[in-house]
C-alpha cells in the first residue's frame, strides 16, 4: 500500500457491563492498535476510532441487580475501560461511547435513510419476555438447542456451532441466561432490517474480497449471506436510542436495537472526532473516497455483525439494495476494505468466564506485568487465525526467552558496551563483507514485515522481527568486541556501530508491537522528542444518555502525527551521547506460575 492514503481503523466497542479481561483484548484491541502504528508509521493518515457499548438490556438488568441507572452503570464502566486501555498503550484518534447525543443523532439519521429507501419494516413478531420481571429479553440472553445443527447453547441470535441466524422463538427448549426461566413468547411490533434485499450486493461484494481476507472470516461470511433473513433493528425497552418516526419516537418503551446502533458508532465516533479537531466535515476523508481503506477489528462472534449486517446497513443508505433509493443525508458511505477477525483466546484450558471466575482482567495484569509484555503474548502467541490457550508457564518462557533474553540483551549489551567503552555512538570504519551483509539483511527486513502487517499477518511479521533480533545477537557473539578493545579498538568501534544500527533498526520494527519500550530504547540511543504516540484520556462534552444536559465524560486520545518513528531503517548519528541503559524487561520465575495458578484456582472454588 502507498503511503499518504487515509486509513480507518474501526474497532469492535467493548460492552459497558465490566472490565475488559485479556481474552477481549487479544480479538479487538491490540491487533488494532499493531495495525494502526504501523500505518501511522508508513506515513498514512490513520483515524481508530471506538468507544464503549453502553444500551441494551444487558446494561439495564446488571443496573437492577445492583440497584443503579442504567446511566451510571455506564458512566462507570466507561470510565473503567478507557482507564485499562490507556494502560495497553492502545492509540486511539478517539475512544468515546455509544450514549452521546451526536450517536444518537448519527443513528437516526441512518434509520431515516433506510427506511425512507424501503430497507426497514414494520412487522408483528414475536419477542421474547421475562415471565418473573415482564421485561424484554435481547436475543443474546435466550439459549437453547439449534433447530439446525443440534447444538445445545445456541443463541437467540445465532448458533455459534453451524453459523446460521436464528432467532428466539426458533430454540428448542429455550431459557433465559439471566436465571435460567422459560420466556414467554407475545406480540410486538418492531423493524426489521430487510437483509435478503442485500443478499446479491453482499455475494458480489464478499466474492470480490478472495485471497484478499482472512479464508476463515470470508468462508463464515459467504455461508451467513446464503439465507439471509429480515433482522429486527428495534427492541421493547427504555433504555437505548429513540427511533426516530412518529408515533415511534415517544413511545418510552421502544428503542434501535442494541446491535443496531453500535456498529454506526463507527461513523458516529468519526463525526467526533471531526468536530473535536474542529473541522466537522474532516470525517468524510475516510468514509468517502476511491483512495480510503477500511479495516474492521474483533473476536469471531462479531463477525456477522460486520461482514453482513453493517454492510447491508451502508449499501441500504447509499440505495444501493435491490430496492434502489438515494443516499441519506450524509452521502455515500464506503463499506469496509476488511474484516479482521481474531478466533477465541482460552486461558489454561478453560473458558473465559467473568461469572466463574475464570479470568484475568486487563487492569490487574498491568498491576503486576508490563503492558508490553502482555502484548508480545497476544502477537505472538494469541488466536489469529485459531483458537488459541493462555497459560502462565507460556507466558513467563517467552517473557524470559524471548524478551528478556532476545530483545532485551540485545539492546544492553550494544548500548552498554558502547557507553562504557566510547561514552556515544561511534563512527564506522571500514566495513567487511560480514558487516554488509548483516546491515542489509536488517535493512530488508521493513519490507518483509511490513508486506505481512499490511496484510494483518501480525504473528509472522513479529517472527519476522525477533529473526532480526536473532541475527543481531549472532552477530555481536561472531565479532566478539569486547575481545577487541585492546588489541584492535577501531574495529571494536565499527562493530558496535554496526551493533547500534542493528538495534536502531530492530526497535523500529517492533515499535508497532512493543510501543512503550520502543521509546525507552530511542532514548537510550540518544534520540530527542516523541518516537511513537502513546494514548491518553482527555474530556469529552455532550449530552448522555437521552438527558438533554451537556456533561463531561472520558474520551481516549493522544497525539501521535509529527512522532519520530517511521518504518525505514534510519541512520544512527555518530558522536550521539550514550548513557548506561537500564533493563527492558524484568525477568519472570517459576513463582509467577505458582503464584497465578493458585490465584486462578482460588478464585474459581
């Protein structure tokens, strides 16, 4: 891909109904953000954008049970993820939620457009109630057995096992997740979304992205779009966006489906970051050009979400479903370049489970461990083409033998060796064929892991990277320089010249993986200014929630245009003042295994 394009990163909205655990983070947020830095470093104009899924019955019945409104059960979880986010060093343009006014009025405007070009309906169907409480429950809280495939824990949306749409009233022996009750089935009336009006615009679309998307992603998709059904965009509850029509938009207990509304938050967060720059139009720069790419993130349970439905939601804006029409309000929207689905990340051997306890949250992992290194785990290690299992005994062997041994001795040996010997970066003397060769290897070395980043192959492009590293290491072990300082100092100073280029180089390629360490190893070759962008939260204004007050509420953002990093090989600067580094990495031992297992067990009795 050529540099200067406009690249939109849009990541899956983690749900505001806790914190997030290592298992979220590994489908939606540290691939992304890889991705993003990357792009940003290639010179491309990158907008990641997400922000916290906060309506639906979900959030209103973990309010009731701990006696709060939905609203502050949002603000809440809000300000917890961002807060943990932050910690992983994920670089969002912005990172808002799904209960500001300017989403509820994006949302809107999309329905309008869809029903106005005939994609919506009015329907009577049945929908599912709580006998015990008479409230609605969403199709995601109804399991069952699939009337297809056999499959007991299906959902009421979708039976996970074959793939197929389903819905509630569709499940042999259906019950309630929230406490075990059959529902009760009765009429209402809702919208449904006319999916199989985009079913041939999806086909030919899907086809058009072979060899192109991950196959697993691709194959799910192409067997979603084979028997597409209309699919209910509005729910029987109080707490969510109002739809927008008479008759509708007073009814205090009608609202845009949950699912519905928060993949708009893409488009939604893109208006505010415009306005938050102060340029409102800016957003159409990703949305509306030949020249702009797209790129979806999220665990394989979304990916219906965004290979089917919220492309039907654009083509059905733009009238461009078999019904025709004319572009809503704000123009034709592109639909995405890519989804990026990662598969499932267990964790010895079991299930995520916040219920069992089976878990471990991001913001108590970065209480005991680098949020670099847990990244280096997921990228190396976490599910992105298949299942994949966290163990801590993994985690702590790759730490030690990988960062700390690798990457780590690297970095202090070179530096150390020069610091102490030559106090700043030496010139170069006369190069040998071996001191050639390795410099070229390390500078061809951007164009193989960047070719598979660019192709969101993260796992091979920082395998890629640590060869790098490898070769490094080999080579400062070959030249010996420390044997040279009496016997031949001029060629001990080409050598860690060569030594210090290769770490130039190889803290570059890794910076889009390893971004808080990235900085630390700039500084310690004497680099001034930001290398790369690190987030942080700032303030957000807008009314919440449908109260019609403006207030303040978390946002993530940072500054990261103008930052030093740039994927090429640069050269280091002669005479540049070195100082003795300090450790990258803190080495792991087997206590930590102990420790983190018997914490695990505890918390499960």
């Amino acid at each position: 891909m050529s540099s200067n394009r406009h690249i939109l990163t849009a990541v899956a909205w983690p749900y505001a109904n806790g914190p997030r655990h290592i298992g979220h983070v590994s489908g939606f947020g540290v691939p992304s953000d890889v991705f993003s830095r990357f792009q940003r470093m290639s010179g491309n104009h990158v907008l990641m954008v997400s922000g916290t899924d906060e309506h639906g019955t979900p959030v209103q019945v973990l309010a009731d049970q701990e006696g709060v409104s939905p609203r502050e059960l949002a603000d809440r979880y809000n300000r917890i993820i961002a807060e943990d986010l932050v910690g992983l060093g994920l670089s969002y343009d912005l990172f808002t939620r799904t209960t500001t006014g300017n989403h509820y009025a994006v949302a809107q405007q999309l329905f309008t457009a869809l029903y106005e070009n005939g994609y919506v309906f009015a329907h009577t169907t049945k929908g599912a109630v709580s006998p015990s409480t008479g409230r609605t429950l969403p199709d995601r809280y109804i399991e069952g057995v699939c009337p297809i495939c056999g499959y007991d824990g299906a959902r009421g949306d979708q039976c996970d096992n074959c793939g197929n749409q389903l819905d509630p009233i569709d499940l042999v022996s259906p019950r309630s997740r929230i406490n075990g009750e059959t529902p009760e089935f009765v009429d209402t009336e809702h919208f449904m979304l006319d999916l199989p009006a985009f079913a041939e615009a999806l086909t030919t679309w899907l086809k058009g992205k072979e060899g192109e998307w991950r196959p697993n992603v691709l194959k799910f998709s192409l067997n979603l779009v084979e028997d597409l059904q209309p699919r209910a965009v509005t729910r029987d509850l109080n707490w969510g966006v109002p739809v927008p029509l008479e008759g509708w938009s007073d009814n205090g207990n009608k609202r845009l489906y949950v699912w519905f509304d928060a993949v708009i938050g893409y488009l939604s967060a893109s208006v505010e970051w415009a306005k938050r720059v102060g340029e409102p139009e800016a957003w159409r720069r990703w949305w509306q050009s030949d020249e702009a790419r797209s790129y979806y993130f999220m665990g394989k349970d979304n990916i219906v979400f965004h290979s089917v439905v919220w492309p039907a939601i654009l083509l059905g804006h733009n009238g461009e479903g078999d019904r025709d029409g004319e572009p809503g309000p704000l123009g034709r929207l592109d639909v995405p370049t890519e989804v990026v689905s990662s598969e499932f990340l267990t964790m010895e051997g079991r299930k995520f489970s916040s219920s069992r306890r089976v878990v471990i949250y991001v913001r108590d992992f970065l209480e005991r461990y680098s949020a670099d290194a847990l990244r280096y785990y997921i990228m190396a290690a976490g599910p992105e083409t298949q299942d994949t299992d966290f163990t801590w005994a993994e985690f702590v062997r790759r730490n030690n033998d990988e960062l700390v041994a690798a990457w780590g001795n690297l970095v202090n040996r070179s530096i150390s060796m020069a610091a102490k010997n030559l106090g700043e970066i030496p010139a170069a003397g006369e190069l040998t064929d071996e001191d050639r060769r390795v410099l070229e290897d390390s500078r061809a070395a951007f164009g193989r892991v960047g070719e598979r980043l660019e192709r969101s192959q993260f796992k091979a492009g920082l395998q890629e990277a640590m060869r790098t590293v490898a070769e490094a290491n080999k080579y400062i072990s070959d030249q010996a320089p420390w044997a040279l300082k009496k016997t031949d100092p001029e060629r001990m100073a080409t050598v860690l010249h060569v030594a210090l280029q290769l770490v130039q180089d190889a803290n570059t390629l890794l910076t889009p993986y390893l971004p808080e360490s990235a900085n630390k190893v700039y500084a310690m070759l004497g680099g001034t200014g930001t290398w790369t962008g690190m987030p942080r939260i700032d303030t957000g204004r807008d009314t919440i929630g449908g109260s019609g007050e403006e207030t303040e509420y978390p946002v993530i953002t940072g500054d990261y245009a103008g930052n030093e990093a740039r994927w090429e090989s640069r050269p280091i600067v002669p005479g540049t003042p070195l100082s003795r580094p300090e450790p990258l990495f803190t080495k792991l031992d087997q206590s930590v295994v102990d420790e983190e297992l018997a914490r695990l067990e505890g918390d499960t009795e």
